[in-house]
C-alpha cells in the first residue's frame, strides 16, 4: 500500500488503485502517523492531534475507535493493510516501508546523487513528480504537522533548484525561466532560486527582464535584511552585462486546444520526458483514445525544449508525406524548394506527426532521414501502430481509467473517464451533474465504452436527449445510438462507427479474419485457445495489436475493446461465420472445464482455479450457448471453492431445466443444486433438501459422494445423527474403493460431526488422519477443511496459541487460493481468539471483516458465524443492546434450515443477555428452549452452557440452591466430555457462582471453602 502526503492526504492500493480513508478524525491520525512512519506515535501525543483540549470522556478508548476505524478502512483497500497500524509503546507507529511513502521516496531521490545532467534531470523530475500540491495539504494549519511541513518544502525548494540547474546545463532556458516565476515571487528572498531564475531569463534572451530581477533583489535585500547579494549572484550579473541578446523565437503551428485535457496529465508527463532523452516517440493506442489531442498538449508544454520551431503536421490526405510537412513548414519539397532536411538542419526544433497508420511507410522513411540529416530535430507522431524504425521509443495510451465496481458519486470522481464524461455531459446538457441518481448510469456507461475518450464524449452528447439511464440501456445497439457525430474534426472520428471503420480498412485479409472470429470470446483469450477457436496464429495477433485493436494484457491474453468486439462481431454475422465459430468456442471452453475438473482436487488445485478464474466470462458465454450439462457439473467444485454459490445455481437451474431426460449427469445435477441451495438459500429446510436429492441416486459410489457432500455443506445444520451415519456409510465406500481424496474428506466431515455429540477424541483422530491425507495429495482446499476440527479442538481445550497459529496459516491459504467463504471462516475464527484472549478490539474487527467477505459472496454459514461472534464481543464490552441485534438477526434463518445447534448456542447467549439485564423470567424462558435444542442435538457441551445458563436464571431469581446444582451437574457434564471450561470461557460461570456463593454464603462450587472477603464486583 502507497500513501501520499505531498499534496492533499491520499491512500492507494500497490496497484494504483485509490483507498478511501473517511471520517476527518481518521484521516487526521493516519496524517499524525505519516509525520513519522515507521516510528511510535504517543498515545497522549495522537490524542493532542485530533481534539486538542477538547478531548472526548474516554480519549484513550475513543482513539482506540479511531485505530479500528483506519485499520478497516486500509484493509478494505487491500488485504494486509490492516497490519500496517501497529500497537508500539507509547503508541502506535504506521509500519510502511520506505517506498510506501511519497516523502519517504522524495527524500531519498534528493539524496542521490547523478554526474549527468539529463540523469539529474530525470532523478529530480520524477522526484518533483510526486508532489501533489503543498505538503499536507489537507492539514496545512494543524500544530502536529508543522514540522515535517517546513522540512518538506524546504526540501522541495532544493529539489526544484537543482532540476532548475540541470535543465538549464540541457538548454531548455524558456521552459526554466517560466517555471521558477512563480517559486521565486513566493520566495522573495532566497538568493539561489533567483539566481537560476535570473539566468533562465537571460539565457532565453529576456535579458531586460534579467537584469530589472537583478536590481529588485538586490533591493530587497538591502532594505530587509541588510545585505548585498552573494557571490553567485554578482557574478551571474557581471555575466549578464557581458553577454548580447538572444535571437527571436519563430512562433509554434500548433492547433490551440478547444477544452481540458482530462485525466492525461501522467502520460503528458511522461510524453515530455521520453522527447526530453529521445529523438523520436511514437504515441500508439486504438481509434478515439485521444493520441492527437495528448500529442498537441505535450507539444505545447515543450515549446521552451525546442526554440528554433515546433510544428504540426495532419497527415491525413494520401498525398506525399514530404510535401505535406513542406507545407507546414513554408516550404516546397525538391524539386525546385528548399530540401526539407537542409531546412531543419542546425534547429533544435520539434515536428509532430498526426495519424500515421495510413501512411505508415512512407512517414517512417521521411522521419528516419529527417532525424538521420537534422541532428537537433526530434519527432513526435501519433499512429495505430508503431513506425518501426531504429531510436523509435513507444508510448502506448490506453483508454482513460473506467470506475471501479462502487457507484457512489465520491469514489466515482476518482475516475479519469468519469470525470471526462461528466465534463462533456454537463457542457452538451446544462443542468446535469453526478449525484446519487446519475452515479450507477455513469459508472456503467463509462466501463462499457471502456474509458475510451471519443466514446465518452459522443456518448455525453446524447445525455440531453436521451439521460444517463436511457442513454446505459440502449448501449448494446452504441453504432447507431452513436451514430450523430460531432461536427468538425476529420471525418474518420466523427462517429464510433467511422473510428473502427479507419482501423479495419487498413486491415490485410487474414488481419480481417481473425478479429472478426476473436469476437467470440468473452473477456479474451489466450494464444491457444486464439489458435484453437479462430484458426489464427501468433504472427496475426502480433499485427492486431501492433495496430491497437487487439490489447494484449500482462498475462499474456488476447482482448478486445468492447466497442471493437461489438464491431468485429458484426463482421462476423456478415461473413456467415457466427454459429460455426459459437460452437467451436464452446468445444474448446467445456472441454477446458472437464479437464480442469479432474485437477482441482489436488497439488493443481491453485494453478487450475487461477486458470478457470482467468476464463470466467468464457465459460460463462460457453454454457450460455448450449454447453453440456456434464460441462455444469464439471464447474461445480470450481464454484464451491470459489464462493459462487448464487452463480452454481444459476447455471444448475438452468441445465436441468434443458436437460428434462434422468441420467446418471441429470442426478448429479440435481444433487449439486441441492448442495449450493443449502449454502445460498434462506430458510430452506437442509434435512428435507437432502432427503429429496439422495432419492434419485443408484450407483453406490456416486451416493456415496452425494451423501458426502450434502453432509459437508451443512454438517452442522439438520439431524446431525443422520448427518454422520451418512457420513460414515460414505466413508466405507470411499476406504473400499482406496479413494484417497474422498476418504480424507469423509474423513474432515466426521471430524466436525464429533463436536456435535461431544467426542474430542474421535474428533482429533479423524482430523489428524484427514490433515495427514491431504497433505499427502498436496490439495490446499482439504488442508483447510481438516485443519478446522483441529482448531475447534484447540480452542475447547483452551490451547489458544495454537488455535491462532492454525487459524493465520488458514486464511493465509485461503487468501492465496482466493476461497472467500473459507477465508471469513479464518477471520472470525480468529475474532474469537481474540475475544478469548481478552483483545476485544480486534475480535471486533475480524468479525466485521468476515461478515464482509461473507455477504458479499452470499456464504450464509460463514455469515451466521460472523454476526454471532460480533454478537458474543458486543457482550463481552457490555454493549447489552448491540448483542442481542446481532444474535437475533440469525434465528429465523437458523429455525428455517434446521440449524439446532445453532439455535441452543444462540439462546444460551440471548438467555445470557437477559439475566445481565435482571429479566429472571426472559432468562429462564430463553435457556429453557435453548436446553431442548441442545439435547436435540445431544452435545454434552451445549447441554452444559444451557444448564449454567439456567442456573444463572434461577440464582436471579433467588433460587440459589437449585442455581447450585445445575452447575455442578454442568460441570459434571464438561469433565465427562474431557471438555472442561478454560479459564478464559468462565466469565459467565463465575459471575453465577459468585452471585450464589454470595447469597448462601456456603461452599464454593468448586468443592473448596470460599476465601473471606472474596465477592465479585
């Protein structure tokens, strides 16, 4: 993660994308952190920094809010980030790495040192690149930042004047002259900044200016400081007298810029900074991303690099391309004129080339003798594809950044084709703004044009017409809702249509085949399955995207613009290709699933569910055009693994709905959506879900499996009795049939099941069996699965470390394999250590991570934990109100489904709240029910925690007597299980026995006299 302290405060992820850090108070202590990163922040000094001598009643408790807050929000940014807030006496300390910081990173740029100005140059700029705007900025008055304030831009100072002094060693005097204006009127005084500036200003022949600035200084500084200028500025001015003046600038043919450029101004940047070390650059992208208009505006800011001209040349006609830039430049190409490389010969001057892809050879053989015969020419052209020349350096410009998946109108901004389309929408329709109305329309419209900006900006002009939610819904058919192109301009980027049509005229034959037939894959495709599906090969590909219509990704796959799939789609049904190529794409993509399915159970596990998340869209298209159901049931675990349980049903309901005819594929089928319905559904009872779906299978192994799984994805829900029999009748076909896999799985579920009737020994036998078995195969997903019953082992033991240590090396497993419903499982998990081991803070935070994770991938189990667990640390930090919301919100959906293990958990705890609360009668009724659910289920465990509940019911109401027995036959329970209450689960057991020690003052529970005075508070 990456923050940004030059300029206004800013997070962002280590892919650049931006994290949102709300609330003021928040964002205040993560900029008191960045005064110091990496080093301890106090506690009082943090809480000085955010309400000075207005503190809050609990300031340390309410800055401990605060740390919570941040560490959500940067974890939200980017899994890890939560870490980066650490706890270090006498506070907390931000721990990011030194390039994590924009000052951090300034500072050591500054501290380098480079011989060669243009190395200089290029250190220091991308150095001063990465201010923002005032060192925090956001916080620009606040005591705490002060320092490192005045430390920062002091440094910034240093780092402009030596950039000033290597861009002047270069020769570019006009640009330095015109940048250090502004930095010496706001430092008056600093004689070094003046003193480059001076010499700027002289150097570009502004030598009246030079001296006036000369003789004002040294004013100044007589009249308040006392003082002559120093050495380096006397001797600049005894220079200056002795120099004569500069010749006249010849004025630029540049077009002038009709509106803002939006969202270009790093790639500005970084055109300037190849001109600066290079001869000739190539601005490549697709038609319509804006390569013209970002050429003529790094033109313009490089007029004061090249004195002796700069011109723009629109090689749009098929005439010859000499005579064209002749034109431009006054002059007649031979025969009879002046020669164009005699004429450019001994100028420092800059030509810029625009749109060269339809003249392409002959431009790269006039810029290749140009720049051969004119040695302080540079050449700066636009082209769909590279000239390919020798000293050619590339620089691609992709569409404009589309918005990410929120909608709301804040986090859009942070989009540069957001922003692009909200300018051009408001400037064709006055009136129209982004707010919560206008933000998803906006947010689809730009992801579907791709951030392309003469989509974007065509699509602005219909919003006075058509508004934004129209104007999304009618995109499918965008060449003729597009079709009303903008006057002027050339006629090729008048409309979308025109702008694809350009690029495919210039297409050969076999270039023309292979982007129409490419149109079948969703989301791209990588050379094989181009090669596969297509009949194409390397060499055309290469060529699609020399000339931008085809983008080949960092993964090494092949794809398409959806405007240009849309377009290259059409010319598929022209050629009368579309059906043949449908079913070849879905030949190659089911059978893709099958294969995947065959290795996703074992050390593949990881490279296959990379692979089927690369070819999502694919397989998705594939089964949308009449894929197999076999092919379904290929993807089923895919989906399991992944949390895509609404998706699996989706797709299952959907095959089984085509496929009415019983077969072995049919049952299989039917017995998925079961599963999948179970994990996804609400309220559905399992028991009867299983019962039907068990019905259709005859095939031993093939139930076998099916009673394996329909107990695993709901082993604690529905007669858990059942549950393991099954289990059990799976378990022997599995051993019989040496199946390895399946038997450790059996294996993992049992182990679970015997937490349910109170077996710690069968339930560390099989899982250590299960871990062992996994391991052995080598599959990630089974290690997680039977490593769980060992962490449930080692938290009912009170062993807490290791529960921890089996939890972290879970979910960074899962993490890695990207199984989100498994992950939330881990971060509860480890919220509940936390609560156990006293660190509720923390436990609260896992919690809501988890019941994040979980409702966005619709895991209903690992939803259920979640909000219970944030029930139980609501309790545990006496927050009565919020604990009884969080475990009510799960009882219908656990009556629905059977889940009765759940519901004597949960009315345990409810009972718990209520006897906190004094109400004997609510307790009573609440533990009662609990104690019948639990002795439904038949574990010892549950039956104990209902017991001690009641009997804290019955010692509130003054039944201590009776309150006495019930816990002692709770306890009697817990050691006959080989389950004794850990010292960090007593809370509730304690407070009881007090209360009744208290009230009889007699022996003590535990069989030993109670010590005098002992009560508790």
């Amino acid at each position: 993660m990456r923050f940004g302290v030059l300029g206004p405060l800013a997070v962002w992820t280590d892919a650049g994308a931006p994290v949102r850090v709300p609330e003021v108070k928040v964002r205040t202590l993560l900029a008191v952190l960045l005064t110091r990163p990496g080093e301890p922040v106090s506690v009082d000094r943090l809480i000085d920094a955010l309400w000075g001598d207005r503190p809050p009643r609990n300031p340390i408790g309410t800055l401990q809010a605060r740390v919570s807050q941040l560490r959500r929000a940067l974890e939200e940014g980017e899994p890890g980030g939560r870490g980066l807030v650490a706890a270090r006496p006498p506070g907390y300390a931000l721990d990011a790495g030194p390039d994590a910081v924009d000052a951090a990173r300034f500072a050591a740029a500054l501290g380098r040192e480079a011989a060669d100005p243009l190395a200089r140059k290029r250190m220091l700029g991308d150095a001063l690149a990465l201010w923002r705007g005032p060192a925090f900025a956001d916080f620009a008055d606040a005591e705490f930042a002060r320092t490192a304030i005045i430390e920062l831009e002091e440094g910034r100072l240093v780092a402009l004047e030596r950039h000033a002094r290597a861009r002047l060693d270069l020769g570019e005097h006009a640009a330095v002259a015109a940048e250090l204006a502004a930095p010496a009127a706001r430092h008056p005084l600093r004689e070094p900044l003046h003193a480059l500036h001076l010499r700027a200003l002289h150097l570009s022949g502004r030598q009246g200016e030079a001296s006036a600035g000369y003789h004002a200084l040294r004013e100044r500084l007589a009249e308040e400081l006392g003082a002559d200028p120093g050495p380096e500025l006397a001797e600049l001015h005894r220079a200056m007298l002795a120099e004569g003046p500069a010749p006249p600038r010849p004025a630029p043919r540049l077009p002038a810029a009709l509106d803002e450029l939006i969202g270009r101004e790093d790639a500005v940047q970084q055109g300037r900074a190849l001109l600066a070390g290079h001869r000739l650059v190539t601005l490549t992208g697709p038609g319509g991303v804006g390569k013209t208009r970002l050429a003529v505006e790094i033109a313009s800011r490089s007029l004061a690099d090249h004195p002796d001209g700069v011109w723009m040349v629109e090689l749009t006609a098929p005439d010859d391309v000499a005579e064209q830039v002749a034109s431009v430049l006054g002059l007649r190409e031979e025969p009879g004129g002046t020669p164009l490389a005699d004429a450019l010969r001994g100028r420092r001057a800059l030509l810029v080339l625009d749109n060269c892809e339809h003249v392409l050879e002959p431009a790269a053989e006039l810029a290749g003798r140009l720049l051969a015969d004119a040695p302080g020419l540079r050449v700066l052209a636009t082209s769909r594809e590279p000239l390919g020349i020798a000293g050619e350096r590339l620089q691609l410009v992709p569409p404009l950044d589309p918005p990410g998946p929120e909608t709301a109108p804040d986090g859009l901004r942070e989009s540069s084709a957001v922003r692009l389309f909200v300018a051009r929408a408001a400037a064709a329709s006055p009136g129209f703004a982004l707010d919560a109305g206008t933000a998803p329309w906006v947010a689809a419209i730009c992801r579907r044009l791709d951030g392309v900006p003469l989509a974007l900006e065509l699509a602005a002009t219909r919003v006075r017409a058509l508004g934004v939610r129209e104007l999304a819904a009618r995109l499918d058919d965008r060449f003729r809702v597009l079709a009303d192109g903008r006057r002027g301009g050339p006629a090729r980027q008048r409309t979308l249509r025109a702008v694809i049509d350009w690029s495919w005229e210039l297409l050969t034959g076999p270039e023309r085949v292979a982007l129409r037939r490419l149109a079948v894959h969703a989301g791209g495709c990588t050379l094989d399955a181009a090669e596969a599906v297509c009949d194409t090969d390397a060499d055309v590909l290469a060529r699609l995207v020399d000339r931008s219509l085809v983008v080949r990704t960092e993964e090494g796959r092949y794809r398409l613009l959806e405007t240009v799939a849309a377009y290259a789609l059409e010319r598929l049904r022209e050629a009368g290709e579309e059906e043949e190529f449908r079913r070849r794409h879905v030949l190659h993509y089911t059978g893709l699933a099958e294969q995947a399915a065959e290795r996703l159970r074992g050390p593949e596990q990881g490279h296959w569910l990379k692979r089927l998340d690369q070819e999502a869209a694919n397989l998705r298209a594939a089964l949308g055009n009449g894929a197999g159901i076999g092919s379904v049931n290929a993807l089923a675990w895919y989906w399991y693994l992944r949390g895509r349980f609404a998706e699996a049903r989706r797709a299952f309901a959907d095959a089984l709905a085509a496929h009415p005819q019983a077969s072995p594929a049919r049952t299989e089928a039917a017995t998925w959506l079961t599963a999948f319905t179970m994990l996804a559904g609400e309220g559905v009872d399992s028991e009867e879900l299983r019962q039907t779906a068990l019905a259709g299978h005859d095939d031993p192994f093939a139930r076998a499996k099916a009673e394996w799984l329909l107990s695993h994805v709901h082993w604690a829900y529905g007669d858990l009795a059942v549950n393991r029999r099954r289990v059990d009748r799976a378990l022997t076909v599995f051993r019989k049939r040496e199946d390895r896999w399946f038997t450790a799985a059996a294996l993992a579920t049992r182990a679970n099941l015997a937490l349910g009737h109170g077996d710690l020994v069968a339930l560390e036998r099989d899982a250590v069996e299960s871990v062992a078995l996994f391991t052995e195969l080598g599959d990630p997903w089974g290690r997680l699965e039977a490593s769980d019953a060992l962490v449930r082992h080692a938290e009912i033991t009170g062993d807490y470390a290791e529960a921890a240590r089996l939890l972290r090396e879970g979910l960074r497993l899962a993490e890695e394999s990207r199984m989100w419903p498994e992950t939330s499982f881990r971060l509860s998990g480890l919220g509940r250590v936390a609560l156990l081991t006293g660190a509720l803070g923390e436990a609260r935070d896992l919690h809501e991570r988890a019941l994040d994770l979980a409702r966005r991938h619709m895991a209903r189990s690992a939803e259920e934990f979640a909000v219970v667990g944030l029930g139980l640390v609501a309790r545990a930090r006496g927050d009565l109100d919020a604990a009884e919301r969080h475990l009510r919100a799960r009882l219908d959906w656990l009556r629905g489904i059977g889940g009765t293990a759940g519901l004597a958990f949960v009315h345990a705890q409810l009972g718990f709240v209520a006897e906190e609360r004094g109400d004997a009668d609510r307790a009573l009724a609440l533990h009662t029910e609990g104690l019948a659910a639990a002795r439904a289920v038949g574990d010892p465990r549950a039956i104990a925690l209902a017991l001690e509940g009641l009997a804290g019911a019955r010692s509130l109401a003054g039944e201590h007597a009776a309150a006495a027995g019930l816990l002692a036959e709770a306890d009697g329970l817990r050691a006959a299980a080989g389950a004794a209450l850990p010292p960090a689960e007593r809370r509730d057991v304690d407070r009881i026995a007090g209360r009744i020690r208290d009230a009889l003052d007699v022996v003590a529970i535990t069989g030993e006299p109670s010590p005098p005075g002992e009560r508790e508070t």
